[in-house]
C-alpha cells in the first residue's frame, strides 16, 4: 500500500513539475542542462519514475515556484522582480497564437497543392503559398519577445553559415554570368534560404510543452494522406496503372507524400511505443501497413535502402523499451511482407525484379545499389571538377583582361588581345 501511495505521489510531483516548466516556457532540455541531468532524467522525473525530492529546491529555484507548491494541488509562484515582470509581460504574439501560426503554417504547406492541382477551386498561382508564410511567420517572430534562454541565444553561427552561403552564390553568378539569368539565381537562392528563415521564426515562435499539439497535427494530416489516396488516387491509379497519380494531397509531387510519410510512420510508431493510451495507438498496425502500400504503390524502388535504414534507425531509437523494439521489428517484418504482396499483386508496379534480387541474392542487391552510387557519386564528382576548372579558367581572362587594360605583355594568355606581339619581344 505504502509503494502505491509513494508511487502516486512521485507522479503528482513529475505532472506538477512538467507544469511549471512549461509555464516558463523551458524545454526539457533547457532544465536537465539546468539541473546538470540527463534528457532521460529528466524525462522520466515527469513522467513519475524517478523521485524529484532531491532536485525538487534547485527546480522550484529554475522555475520560480515555490517548493511547497509542488506538494500541493496548486502551483504559486514566487514574488518575482520588476525586471521579470516585465519579461513576463504579454507580448504582441502569444503562445497561443505562435502555436496556431505554425501549426496553420503546416496544414497549409502540406494541402495547398490538393486544392490547385487535384481538385482546382485555387489557382495555381497559391503554389507559392510558402511565401506569404515566410513573411507571416517572420513578422510575428519580430513582434515576439521571448522570457526563455531562447533570447539570449547567439544566432551568429547561423548567421555565418547563411552569409558564407550568399557570398558563395554571388561569385558563381558573377563567375558563370554568362550562363545564368537573375531570376533562375533568385530562385535558388531563395529555395535554399526560406527553409533557415521558417526555422528561425517558429523557433521563436513555438511555445516549450506543446509537442503533442504538433503530433495531433501530423498525425492529422498524415490520416488526410491516406483518406485522399484511398478514396481519390487509387481509383485513378486502378484506371490508368500511372503510379504518379499516388500523390495524396501533395498534387503531382509524390516525392514530398512519400518523405511526409516516413515522417508520419516514425510519429506514430514512437507513439505506440511511449504512449500506449493515446487513441492512435491501437491502430498504429493498420496505419503502418497502409502507409507501406502507399508508398510501394507510389513506385519508390530507389527508396528501399532507405526504407531499411529508417527501419533500423526506428529500432534503434524505440529498442530501449521492449515495446519499441517489438513496434520497431514489427514494422519491419510488415514491410517486407507488404512488398511481396504488392510486387506479386501489381506487376505494372514493375517491383518483380527487386523482390527476386532481395529474396535470392539480398547481399547482391545490396552491391548493385553501392555500384550505382558510386556510379553517381564519381559523376558529381566529375561535374564539379569541370566548374571548378570553368572558374579558374575565367578567373584567368580576368587578370589577362587586367593585364591588358595596364599594357602589360603576358606569356601564355588565353586571349589573342593580349598575346604579345612580334613588336613587343623584339622590345623585350
């Protein structure tokens, strides 16, 4: 009776605990580095499986309640300062809407393309949604002032990276400018540089404690996923045999559907394994399997080796709990067994000649894909010592054309303009 009282007590204490952190809007990391624990600690301080009374005054210092709070139903925090009143202040964006602006944010990204490209109510002109959300998310980041360590924090390495980026592209330009237009360059610049701009704002958006608002989320849109192929892409894949047509709500880039579903197979496996009450992991199995089809049916045979590796990587990151690694095997085992039906099933899918190989001769196959890798890999490799060999070439006519405009004679130019004349050697 006295475990189970000492039991319910330290789960009292960890609920309370994770309570207060998040009303400093400190992450779990943020106070196991405080508290010099570990993740795993701390993670399991709140979940009630550690005792939390040896570190319960240095936590009631971190997040500025008073110890005996945590001993009773309620929290009181402790007289706090004018300074972190003021900290502590509303802010022109809260959390709350920090969190719905990213989680829109999400939904958005992920479905616009359903709406311009599957079923056309939108132009398509809304393909480029990602813009207005930069510009949002970013304002609204500027108009955030954060209470956490997050303001403290140097965005100067970041800030390197980006500048060593720009610097890069604009020589290439100037170098190539005989090859390249404004536009093709701004593109590229952008598609590289609005992915670090988003990370910024939402991670200064983001309020600490709400994870599982994000997984609701991507589990959401990850069941969305399945429903539209299910009742939209199927009939028109069982039509015409077109695997392009598997595309969920992603339009006719069925390469962001399949990396989206990785991500929502990894969610809900993670789910199954540590939260075994949530609604969504009694059917983890059956969402498993069907996101496997959709992803066999989309034709992704390159993406086996990654499929293997992601089975691997789940295993490695469940394995911890005996749940997670029976999940982790599972899932594997469903793979396999779900690529086998569908290359027996679907021969259009033309999938036969991987099975055999993987069947017969795994370790073969396995070489064959490394073959062809490296294959890719000399290649690029190739390329780029042909831009770099270009670039010193024109880095060459430059100081030849400069050599020139100063009248200096120069051996061995590229240029006939600056080739020394017959005059010039006898001068010299």
């Amino acid at each position: 009776m006295s475990t189970f009282v000492e039991s319910r007590d330290t789960g009292d204490l960890g609920r309370r605990i994770a309570m207060a952190r998040r009303r400093r809007e400190m992450t779990q990391r943020q106070l196991a580095a405080a508290l010099r624990l570990t993740l795993w600690d701390v993670d399991r301080i709140e979940a009630g499986q550690r005792d939390p009374t040896p570190h319960l005054a240095a936590i009631a210092d971190i997040t500025g309640f008073d110890e005996a709070s945590f001993q009773r139903s309620t929290l009181s925090a402790r007289p706090v300062t004018g300074i972190e009143a003021r900290r502590a202040a509303p802010t022109a964006v809260g959390p709350s809407s920090g969190r719905l602006l990213t989680l829109g944010a999400i939904s958005l990204l992920v479905t616009v393309r359903f709406f311009t490209e599957v079923v056309p109510v939108l132009p398509r002109v809304a393909n480029f949604a990602d813009i207005p959300v930069l510009v949002t998310l970013g304002a609204a980041a500027l108009l955030t002032r954060t209470s956490t360590k997050r303001s403290r924090e140097s965005y100067l390495p970041l800030a390197l990276t980006v500048f060593a980026f720009l610097a890069l592209s604009v020589v290439s330009a100037v170098v190539n400018s005989n090859r390249t237009e404004p536009g093709p360059v701004l593109v590229f610049v952008y598609g590289f540089l609005a992915p670090i701009g988003i990370y910024v704002a939402v991670y200064r958006l983001w309020p600490s404690g709400n994870a599982r608002a994000l997984s609701r989320t991507i589990a959401g849109l990850g069941l969305l996923q399945l429903v539209v192929v299910a009742l939209i892409d199927v009939p028109r894949f069982a039509r015409s045999h077109n695997p392009d047509y598997i595309s969920g709500t992603f339009g006719t880039n069925a390469y962001q559907l399949v990396f989206f579903l990785l991500v929502f197979l990894a969610l809900t496996s993670g789910i199954a394994a540590n939260e075994p009450q949530r609604r969504l992991a009694r059917f983890t199995p059956l969402m498993n399997i069907a996101v496997l089809i959709t992803i066999l049916l989309a034709q992704y045979r390159s993406l086996l080796v990654a499929m293997v590796i992601a089975m691997a990587t789940l295993t490695f990151l469940l394995g911890r709990r005996a749940r997670g690694l029976v999940i982790a095997v599972s899932t594997g085992a469903a793979f396999v067994l779900t690529f086998h039906f569908v290359a027996s099933n679907l021969p259009a899918l033309k999938l036969q000649a991987a099975a055999s190989s993987l069947e017969g001769h795994p370790g073969r196959y396995v070489q064959g894909r490394a073959g062809r890798s490296r294959n890719v890999l000399e290649s690029r490799l190739a390329d780029v010592r042909q831009r770099w060999k270009h670039i010193a070439v024109q880095c060459r006519g430059v100081v030849c054309r400069w050599i020139h405009r100063r009248k200096i004679v120069c051996d061995g130019c590229l240029y006939d303009v600056c080739a020394p004349s017959d005059q010039a050697r006898q001068d010299r």
